[in-house]
C-alpha cells in the first residue's frame, strides 16, 4: 500500500491564477500540481502555505493562436519565474503545472499521470435506435425487500487500494474563493549612484549618493528610498577677480526621502517609476583669496520635489537606474564674504540627476 507522504514532507502551495476565457481554470491548475507530485498539498484555511504560485495567462497573435505563460514561485523572500510559450491554454497551463510540480517535488517528472477514468454504463438510458435491447449476462440483481437489514462490508469484501487512490482528484474551480495572491515580497536594497545638481551653486554641484531602499513588487508596486548625498562645484568658482580677487568653493551634504508609486512594467526588463522627494542638509561655501584662507559661508537647506525614474532590471535582484526632477528650495542660504558682500543666492527651482545600481535582497 502507498503512503502519501511517507518518504517526505508535505508542502502546502496556494496559486493566484489568472486565465483568459476558454482556458483551464484554477481547480484544473492545482490537479495538475498534485498528480504529479505526491507531497504536493493545496494550503488549507488559516494555514501559511509554503510556496505561492502566481500564474497569468494571454493569448495574442491572429485569432489567439499565441499562447503566453508566466509562472513566478515565491518562497519566503526569495522568488524566480518562467515563461513558457505554446499554441494552445492547454499546452502552456500543462507546461507550468510540471514547472511548479518540479519546484516542489524533483522526481515529479517521474510521476505519470492517469487518464480519466470512463464513466460506468448508464442503464436507464435510451436505446440505440435500430438495435435490439441489450441483455446482461449473468444473475440477475438481488432486490432486497424494504424490510432486509442493511448490507455490512465485510474486510474480504473491500478491495485492496491501487495508486489511483493516493492521487487526490481535481478540485472544483470554486474550491477556493478569489482572495489575496498570497504573502507579498518585500525587498530590502543597497545602492550608490553619482549625483549632479543645478541652481545650488553658481555651477554645477556633483558628487556620490548612498541609499537603503524598502520596496514591493506586487499588485501595486511601491518603493521608498532614504538617501544621503555629498556633492561640490567641480572646479573653483570666481566672485570678484578684478576688485578682490576671491575664489570660491561651494559644497552640500543632503539627506531625502524617495518615495516611488506605482511602477509601469511593460516589460519584465524595464520599469518606469513617478516619484516626490523631501529632504534637507546644509550648504557651505570657502571663499578664498591665492594662497590664504577668507571667509567661510554656511546656511541650511530644505527641499521637495518630483522626479521620474527608470530601472533597468538584466537580473531580478540588480537595477541600473537613471532618475532626473526639478526640487523647489523651501530654505536657502544665501552665501556672503564678510558682513556685506552677497555672493550668490541659490535659486528657489533647481534641477537633479542621479544615475547609479541598486542591488535588492
């Protein structure tokens, strides 16, 4: 006798499907799982599932005759998909039920799976016209009278199970009612990127930028960013050459917020985010004449701001990212040599560019 489970574990799976009309509904979608794998379970109520499926079906081409699956297995936090591409919902649906069977069970290539089995003979039917009536071999039916106990089975009579009986059968398509997809995945990432600033400085300001990243790809993907940055005018800049011959140095220490929602995906290597920024630091300047120090200049900054980003994605985990927005200066400094010389003023809408990788975990 076979004994599900004997030789491993269960493991309990929940599937978030989304087939056009005509295809293979969920119902047929889990039995494809379990009759290949043995110790594949659907999750039960109240009951954390240990591997989520996420299937999502299109047909394109003349008349539909292109058929495209995408089957992304999500296991605690980490996550992988495949694509697979057919002529048929059938061909594709198969495809990925052994793809998923095989994320939870290596030998389910090994399983067969059992035809259905014919319906018995009904009976009362019509006959076949033109035929005589059909006549049963053999003795007839025992018809019990109402007052006959009921038949006991007795151990000899109960037929020994086959492996058909360890197969659970397909579950109907509204054994589960639609709900969430399952667990959503939270990501954590780490990036740098090289940042230029605009209207902070009489020139531009460019540096390095550090940044912790918490994000979500789900049904509505989001991300929110906390980034520190340190830029400084890339060469010296004159004040006043004729009159005092004061150079100046300008620099800016900024942290932001970042918070990007929802992407736009319209491949699996691209992704297109709307974000608004806020943050704040300090900005200062040195102001000096040939080979002596002067004066030093220091004021606040606060900003917010818009911006858009692209993320390009070569790897699930790894994003080359460009983003470019305007800022409006909430608080300035106003850098001064001395008490009375104003030098500059930096202006109320400045414009940034970062461009840099980020790598999520």
């Amino acid at each position: 006798m076979l004994l599900v489970g004997s030789a491993q574990a269960e493991t309990t799976f929940t599937v978030a499907y989304k087939p056009p009309e005509g295809c293979p509904d969920r119902g047929a979608f889990i039995h494809g799982i379990q009759s290949r794998s043995r110790i594949a379970k659907p999750v039960g109520a109240a009951e954390q599932p240990d591997i989520v499926f996420s299937v999502d079906i299109k047909q394109s081409g003349p008349g539909k005759s292109k058929v495209t699956g995408k089957l992304v297995i999500t296991q605690g936090i980490t996550s992988s998909d495949r694509t697979v591409t057919g002529v048929s919902c059938v061909e594709v649906t198969t495809a990925l039920a052994l793809i998923a069977a095989l994320s939870i069970d290596p030998d389910a290539a090994n399983v067969d799976i059992p035809e259905p089995l014919p319906l018995p003979p009904d009976w009362s039917g019509p006959p076949i016209l033109g035929s005589q009536p059909a006549l049963r071999s053999g003795a007839a039916p025992t018809i019990l009278p109402a007052w006959a106990p009921p038949v006991s089975w007795r151990p000899a009579m109960i037929p020994p199970p086959t492996e058909l009986d360890t197969i659970a059968p397909p579950l109907p398509a509204d054994a589960f009612r639609p709900g969430p997809a399952g667990p959503s995945k939270m990501d954590i990432g780490f990036g740098a990127q090289f940042v230029l600033d605009v209207g902070p400085a009489p020139t531009p300001l460019v540096g390095i930028a550090g940044q912790v990243e918490l994000r979500e790809l789900g049904e509505i993907p989001w991300s929110m960013r906390a980034e520190l940055s340190y830029a400084l005018t890339a060469e010296s800049t004159v004040v006043d050459a004729e009159e005092t011959g004061l150079v100046g140095d300008y620099r800016m220490l900024r942290g932001r917020f970042i918070g990007c929602v929802p992407a736009w995906r319209p491949v699996d290597w691209l992704r297109l985010w709307p974000c608004a920024t806020f943050g704040g630091g300090g900005q200062w300047a040195v102001f000096r004449v040939p080979e002596a120090l002067k004066y030093t200049s220091v004021g606040p900054w606060v900003e917010s701001g818009l911006a858009a980003r692209v993320d390009l994605t070569p790897l699930p985990w790894l994003a080359v990212e460009l983003q470019a927005g305007p800022s409006f200066a909430i608080v300035r400094a106003t850098f001064k040599a001395g008490d009375d010389l104003i030098v500059y003023e930096p202006l109320p809408v400045t414009f940034g560019l970062a461009t840099g990788v980020t790598a999520a975990f």
